[in-house]
C-alpha cells in the first residue's frame, strides 16, 4: 500500500509542475496551445501540429522550429530585453 501511495504522489507531484497555456487571436479564435515544464516549452497549433520549443536558462530563452533548427534568442526580462533571430 506505501508503494501505491508513493506512486500516486509522483504522478501528482510531477504533473503540479507542467503549465498549459492556450492562445487566441483579436477575433477570439483559438492559435494554438504552450506546454511549459522546468525551463522548456513545446508550442502546438490550433490542430495540435507541433510548432517548435523554447528552453530557458539563466535569463537567456532560445527558440527552435517544428524541425528542430535554431530560430534566434532573447535575453533579459520579457519587457525590454533583446531578441537575436537567424
């Protein structure tokens, strides 16, 4: 019964910490959806196609497309900072 109970708190304990986030555009229509989990993010589209992930450490954020290719970085804090694209 202790191993039940341990079980079940890992499954809760690592599913608290991945964020969900969805996007809508000016017209209310949904964009899409962002899976968040210790410092990375998957992004998909309205029909759940993957788009890319960001990972970030440190104040840095680095972007990559659906392929896996780099797409550029940012850094600092979300208002103010700069962005390097390819």
């Amino acid at each position: 019964m202790k191993t039940l109970y341990t079980i079940a708190a890992l499954l809760l304990s690592s599913s608290a910490f991945a964020q969900s986030t969805s996007f809508y555009g000016p017209s209310g229509a949904y964009e899409g959806s962002a899976y968040s989990n210790s410092g990375s993010t998957s992004y998909y589209g309205p029909s759940g196609g993957y788009l890319g992930s960001s990972y970030s450490n440190s104040g840095a954020t680095s972007y990559y497309g659906s392929s896996g290719s780099y797409e550029g970085s940012s850094y600092g804090p979300a208002v103010g900072g700069y962005y390097y694209g390819e």
